[in-house]
C-alpha cells in the first residue's frame, strides 16, 4: 500500500503505516488532513509526531524544550527549598573581635554560609591581617574576595567609645543604606587576673570597659543600623565561669555574669532583634595561650576531655543567627566544664 503523500510530497511513516486511524476514514488520498490537522490532534507535539519525517525533528526539539523548562521549573523549585535551612545566605554579618580566636572562626563560618562579613578590633594591623585570610577562604569556598572587609574600632577607651561604635557601624552600613542582619560581639582585652585582695576599683571597673560598656553601647546603636526583624541577632559573648567559677578568678567571674543578664534584660528593650549569649568554655586562642600544660588542665576540666577549638564554638554562634525563635538565652559551649571533669567521667567508666 502506498503511503499518503504530503503537500511537498514526501511519504509520512505515520500516515502510511496506518497510524491511529486518524483520519475520518474518507477521502481519496487528499492532502489536506495531512496539512493542517487542529481538529485531528490535541496538540502540535502530536501532529508532529504523527506526521512527515521531516517533522519528528521538531517534534524532538519540542520534547527536549518540554523536558528542559520542565528541570529547570525543578531546579528552582527545589532552591526554594535548599534555602529553607541556608538563613546566612545573602545577610550581613559585623564580628566585633573578628580578627581572632572565637571572632575569627565566626566570620569564616559566615562567610563560608554565605554571608557578607565585617569583621573589626582595635588594631588596624590585625584587621588587614583578617581580612587577607578571610579572602584567601572566600576563594576556597568559591566566594567573592569582596564578601570578607575590615575596619579598626578600639573600644578600650569608655570616653571614645561610642563614636568609634558609631563611625564603624556607618561604615559596615555604607551609611546605613545596608542594614546589619547579624552583630556578634567576642571582643575583648587581656584579663585581669589580679588577686581578690589585691583588687582596686579602678580595676575592677576596667575590666568591664570593652567586654560589657562597649557591648551595651553597641546595643543602644544597634537599632538604628541593624534590620528591625526577629531575624536579626545580636550575640554576645561570656564565659562557662559564670556557671562554675574556678578559685582565684571571682572578679572575672563576674564579667560574664554582667554579660548574661544585660542580654536578657536587651532582648527585651531591643525586640524584635534578637539578644543572645554564648558561654565559652576553654577555646584554644591567642587569649588561652599555647602553654601545653595549662591546656592540658583546661582539657580534664571538661567531659570530653579537650579544649575547644574556635571552628567548634563557631556553631553556637552561628545557631543564634539563624535561628529567630531564640532570645534571652544562654548557650554554653564548654566540654560540658559546667557538669563535670573527664576525670571524673572516667571513674565511672
Ligand atoms: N578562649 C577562651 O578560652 C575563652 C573562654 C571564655 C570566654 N572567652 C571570651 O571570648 C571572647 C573572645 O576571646 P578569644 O579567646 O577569641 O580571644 P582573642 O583571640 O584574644 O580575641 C579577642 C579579640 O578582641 C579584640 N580586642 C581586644 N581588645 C580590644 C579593644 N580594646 N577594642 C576592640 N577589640 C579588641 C582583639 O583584637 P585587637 O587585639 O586587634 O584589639 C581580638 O580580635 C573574650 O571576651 C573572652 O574573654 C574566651
């Protein structure tokens, strides 16, 4: 049997191998059901299919654009979804004490979430220093060199003070055109470790300076450059002393204390934004030292039986960041110090 023949007069495989039985069964070998077929067929895909050789070209080319958007619908579909649990995307982050220890490890982890980071201290030489390894990560983790800057802010002077939080908080807010999403406090200054009996009011005070005056200032600004949202955080940063205190540090002790019960009393007069603190436990940075007996004390004074490193303690942070359900709170990461000693643990064991 011979097949139909199309206008151009090419044989169509479909039509001559009976197909579906299409046609309305009439005609004499016409043309024209083959030509244009609106009533015949659903849809041009299947006209295509059904129709000359020359047309399962199209008909390919119109399944493979189907199956294209098709995936790239998916694909958004499920970025959508990735970005559910990836909060740090795209936010801005200003560490304060950024250019060490526990500050450093928090910047590098939200650059490395997605963040754009700020990091400050008081020494202009640290900071460039910072900023030249947290662009070195930023390549690594494939980010822009640009999402990791730095600027000095001493804040050991209580008189200067606010006008250097002000002129930094301008500059990390280009002029508060980009509001903050996220403020982590970790700065802080050699500790006094003066006994008690020899303890003045001129010292006791100075301890506070940056680990407590600064970062309530800092609070009574945030407001005015930070984005009004229970998405934004601010954290703060005390020490596992506060819940079990060691002989011989009562005045630093009570540093942290301050630290914890100004969060909470801030969490409420900064709401929405949320106000946060991360008791520390022994964290091995330039403040603890590298003296390997003394790190080993730290270390049996916890259960886990080690010292904390700042890519550890870095998580805590970046928790109260993300997560906006959480204010008023203290998190402890500490070896679990504030229960017990791995010494103990292992008597049991
Ligand atoms: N590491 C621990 O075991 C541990 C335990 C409990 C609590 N903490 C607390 O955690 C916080 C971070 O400690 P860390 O161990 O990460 O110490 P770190 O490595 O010494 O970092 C301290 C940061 O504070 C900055 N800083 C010091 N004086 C400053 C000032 N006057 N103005 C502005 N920034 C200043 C430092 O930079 P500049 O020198 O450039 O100013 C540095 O960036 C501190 O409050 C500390 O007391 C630490």
């Amino acid at each position: 049997m011979e097949g139909k023949k199309s206008p151009g007069g090419a044989a169509s495989p479909a039509l001559a191998g009976g197909g579906d039985g299409g046609g309305d069964g009439g005609g004499d070998g016409g043309d024209s059901r083959a030509c244009v077929s609106d009533h015949k067929y659903n849809s041009l895909s299947q006209f295509l299919s059904r129709s000359f050789t020359i047309t399962t070209v199209p008909f390919y080319l119109s399944k493979f654009i189907e199956t294209l958007s098709h995936t790239q619908d998916k694909a958004k579909k499920n970025k959508n979804k990735m970005s559910k649990y990836n909060k740090l995307q795209g936010t801005r982050v200003l560490v304060i004490g950024g250019t060490s220890g526990i500050g450093y490890a928090v910047a590098e982890a939200a650059l490395e979430s997605g963040a754009t980071v700020y990091v400050s201290s008081s020494s202009q030489a640290k900071v460039d220093a910072a900023v030249a390894r947290l662009r070195e990560h930023a390549e690594v983790v494939q980010r822009e060199p640009l999402a990791a800057d730095g600027r000095a802010c001493d804040l050991g002077n209580v008189a200067a003070a606010e006008a250097n939080l002000v002129s930094l908080l301008g500059w990390a807010t280009d002029g508060r055109s980009s509001l903050l999403d996220h403020v982590v406090f970790t700065a802080g200054d050699a500790l006094d470790r003066t006994p008690l009996g020899e303890a003045t009011g001129e010292g006791i005070l100075a301890g506070f300076h940056v680990r407590v005056v600064a970062a309530v200032l800092l609070a009574k600004l945030l407001p005015q450059f930070a984005a009004r949202s229970n998405r934004t955080s601010y954290t703060l940063t005390g020490g596992s002393l506060t819940a079990r205190p060691a002989p011989g540090l009562g005045l630093v002790t009570g540093i942290g204390a301050a630290v914890e019960g100004y969060a909470r009393g801030l969490a409420v007069d900064l709401r929405p934004i949320r106000v946060n603190v991360v008791q520390a436990g022994a964290v091995r940075t330039p403040l603890l030292g590298d003296n390997p007996e003394v790190l080993a004390r730290f270390a049996r004074d916890t259960i886990t039986g080690t010292v904390g490193r700042p890519e550890e303690i870095a998580e805590a942070y970046l928790y109260l960041m993300k997560d906006s359900f959480i204010t008023a709170a203290v998190i402890e990461s500490s070896g679990g110090r504030t229960v017990g000693a791995s010494q103990e643990v292992s008597e049991f064991n």
